[in-house]
C-alpha cells in the first residue's frame, strides 16, 4: 500500500502546534507498521535544507488554474526512516511564516490551493493507493481528487475545527475550483468559501484526533457551525486518539535536560526542577511548580489564567508560562508576571525550553475551552508532572481524577475561573500528600502514550480504505 501523508506542517522542519507533531510522529510510526509512506510538505524558506539535506529530486510539476500557471520544484530527503517530499513554489514558500505573522497572510487560499493541486497531481504521479490530508490547508486536495478522477482514496484529519479555510466567494475562481462546488452540501458556508466543507464532503473518511472531540464536534457548543454537516457525514467520521513520539519525548534520554531520570530513578528530575528554578528567578524551592506551554489565545484558557494570577499569586505555588500568541494576553501575562514574584512569562517559541519545563514541573496547567487532542498534557504525564486540566476533548480521553484508567490529574468540568482555581487548590492539596502524589506520577510515566498505538489504528483505516 501505497500512502502519501500531506500536511502544512512537521516537526523539526517547520513547527507551530500539535500538528507538526503529528505529521512527524505518525508517519515514523506508521513505517514501522510496514506501510509505505510518503510525506507532503511545503519548502518554507526557513526551513534548513543543509541541516536536513533536503536536495533537489530533479524532477517538478507544473500546475495551470486559475488563469495562471505554477511551477512547483521538488524536493526531499529521509528523516528517521521516512520518506520526505518538499514542494517548492515562490508564492507558497517565500515567507517568514506557514501562516502569517500577527495574522493570516491574505492569499493563504491561494498559496494551500498550490499545495492542494500539487497533492492531487503527485497522488496520480506516484500512483498512490490513499491520501492522507490534514487541516484546512490540504482539505480541498480532496474535492480536486475526485473533480480529476484520481484512483487514490482520501482521508481527511480535522485537527482543529475552529481553523477553517474561510474565504470570499472569489476564491473559487482563483484556486481553480468549479463553480459549481459553491453549494451548501458543499463548500458554501454563509455566503462564504469553507475549505475544511470540502474535505469533509470529498474524503473518503474523516477523522479528529480524539474520540471525544469527534462527537464534541457534532453539537453546537464545539462545532463551530458545522455541527450540522458534521452529523450528516457522521457515519464516515471517526476519532483516533492522536499520540506522542516517545523517543523525542523521554526523560531518560532528552539531551535538553541538564539531568535525565526515569521511574525507579527520579532524582534527576529534582536537579531538572532546581535548574529551572534558578533559570527563571523563581525562589519559592519548596512550592510545586506549575507550568503552561501553549499558544496565547481563547482556546487554550489563557484568558481565565490571567484572570486567575492574581489568586495564584498567593498560592503557595511557581507558576512558569512559555507561549506566544495574541498580542493582547502576551500583554496582560506580562503585567501579571511583572507584579508577582512566583508568576513567571517566557514569551516565544523555544523547543528545548518546553522540554526543559516539562522535566521541571511538578503539574502542568491545561485549562483549554476546548482541545482536540492536547499533546502538551502527554508530554508531562512522560516526564512526571500531574495534569491539572479541563475536561474536554482529548483531555477527557487521556486525563482522569478518579478512576484508576490510564493517565491520573486533577480535571474540572465547568468552564470558569473558580472551577480552575478549585483544581489547583485540588492539586497542592495533592502534593501534600506526597506518597499518593509520588504513586500518580509514577503511575503517569508508565502510561503508554504512544504515537504507536494512534499508527496502529491509522494502519487498519488505511487497510479499510485502500
Ligand atoms: P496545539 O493546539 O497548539 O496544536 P497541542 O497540545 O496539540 O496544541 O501541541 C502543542 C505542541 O507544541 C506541544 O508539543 C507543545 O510542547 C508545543 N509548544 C506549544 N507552544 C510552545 C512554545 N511556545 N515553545 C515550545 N513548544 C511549544
């Protein structure tokens, strides 16, 4: 079988979320379930070619739509067992960003259309038995599958549903989709273009990345207005609980940390702690330390964090925040930052940074409104800290207070500032008790989380499929 894996994004090439992670995780894994994959990625020009040796293939595509004509240069090379493609095309590739800076870079339709076609064409070029495509940038690869009678099956991963693809009817032209497309069982979404419609109505299949979001997703609380589509293509919809690379993610042997340590020999992860501690100006050694790694916006709970600092503040706890995001909480987490002297900001992205914090803390705050999957609360259960979380999505999935299933935190169900701030007096009542909170932990680092299992399932679709 034959499976070319597209996604905008993965990890180390280029990085923004959990679905980097993903598109690196699972095809490595999925090579070693024996299937033969190829994976389809734009050539940002920050990514590091010579690092990578990422070389020409000598061979290329040219792509006519939209009254123009696209040449698009391919490359590739192997990363640890898998086969990388890169599609080189100025306007997809010369940026500083996948997405935008600040904010969405206005002919983003135009740039993943490039990508889409590109999909399509190399799906029939490398004769391909099935397309994996994941979020809006790859969704309408799709709909131009079945409009060019390509043999290959699709498989589409929604791994956000609040990111779209929303724009003008004017796109269609543009992006060299039919007109005909423009209708509600379609594309159509109040007057506008939806991409994410059009991978949910052409693929063959239809998978989140958790099984709880997957039937989040059909009510109007968590659907984002397509609750209703969703319900009607809902009989090819399935929620395959996402994982983590357990050879990146892994305290006994992660190069970032200053100590490695492992269940049965912990004492590495109180030099980790100490080390950050030191690092970030945080003096309170006795308290727990608390850490939330994530993107600055709604989604992630940011807002009811800041509400919450002050009330932290005088807990007796360290609480060390690395992210980037909207500028409007970098601000207010700043101001936080600044009045407290155990409220710690780390603004950027820093990939060793986030490993290092992980080996630190004790508990990882995860008060997401809603989250798909969450990889962040899988990287800590590994390296040893206890999840404080919400209950929704893949966090009801992998996090649970009460029963002695897999993955043990502290969860609150209602969606405020005083439920969260309930869990984290939950969670210092906890660590008073150091014997039961040393027993969670060590339950946690034992826990499988994975990427094999998510490729195992993933390996079965595809057989289905194909
Ligand atoms: P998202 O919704 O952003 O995709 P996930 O929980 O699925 O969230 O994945 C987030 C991934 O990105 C995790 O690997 C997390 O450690 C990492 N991450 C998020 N923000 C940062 C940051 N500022 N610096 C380093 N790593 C980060």
């Amino acid at each position: 079988m034959k499976l070319l894996f597209a996604a905008a994004e993965a990890f180390p090439f280029v990085k923004t979320g959990g679905l980097a992670d993903m598109a690196h995780a699972l095809p490595k894994a999925l090579v070693k379930e024996g299937v033969a994959v190829e994976t389809l990625l734009p050539l940002y020009r920050f990514v590091d070619r010579a690092r990578f040796g990422i070389e020409p293939l000598g061979e290329g595509l040219t792509l006519e739509f939209g009254g123009k004509r696209f040449e698009v240069a391919l490359f590739g090379c192997r990363y640890e067992g898998v086969r990388h493609t890169f599609l080189y095309e100025p306007t997809l590739c010369e940026r500083d960003h996948p997405y935008g800076l600040g904010g969405d870079y206005p002919d983003n339709d135009l740039r993943f259309a490039i990508f889409c076609h590109a999909i399509a064409a190399l799906a029939t070029r490398r004769n391909a038995d099935l397309v994996h495509l994941n979020d809006w940038h790859t969704a309408l690869a799709a709909l131009l599958m079945r409009d060019q009678g390509v043999a290959a099956r699709s498989l589409f991963t929604i791994h956000n549903l609040a990111y779209q693809g929303l724009f003008e009817a004017a796109t269609l032209k543009r992006c060299g989709i039919a007109p005909t497309h423009f209708t509600m069982e379609e594309l159509e979404f109040y007057g506008r273009v939806n991409w994410m419609k059009g991978g949910i109505a052409y693929a063959d299949r239809v998978t989140t990345v958790s099984p709880t979001y997957a039937q989040e997703i059909q009510t109007p609380e968590f659907g984002c207005g397509l609750e209703g589509f969703l319900r009607k293509h809902a009989a090819k919809l399935t929620g395959i609980l996402n994982g983590i690379d357990t050879d990146l993610f892994d305290p006994a042997a992660d190069a970032a940390l200053p100590a490695r340590y492992r269940v049965g020999a912990m004492g590495g992860k109180g030099r980790c702690k100490a080390a950050y501690l030191e690092e970030a100006g945080l003096k309170h050694s006795g308290w727990p330390l608390f850490i939330f790694i994530g993107r600055f916006v709604e989604q992630k709970g940011v807002d009811w964090l800041v509400e919450a600092a002050p009330k932290l503040a005088k807990m007796p706890m360290n609480l060390a925040i690395l992210g980037e995001g909207e500028a409007r909480w970098h601000g207010l987490l700043e101001a936080a930052a600044g009045c407290y002297d155990n409220i710690h900001l780390t603004f950027g992205y820093d990939e060793g940074l986030s490993h290092r914090m992980y080996a630190a803390a004790d508990f990882l705050l995860m008060p997401s409104r809603f989250e798909p999957c969450g990889l962040n609360q899988m990287i800590a259960m590994r390296y040893g800290a206890l999840p404080v979380a919400h209950s929704v999505g893949g966090l009801r999935d992998t996090v649970h207070e009460t029963e002695a299933r897999c993955g043990r935190g502290i969860l609150f169900d209602t969606p405020d500032v005083s439920a969260l701030l309930a869990a984290v007096e939950r969670a210092l009542s906890l660590y008073e008790k150091r014997r039961r909170y040393a027993a969670w932990r060590r339950f946690n680092m034992a826990c499988d989380f994975s990427i094999a299992q998510t490729a195992k399932r993933y390996a079965d679709l595809y057989r289905e499929l194909a």
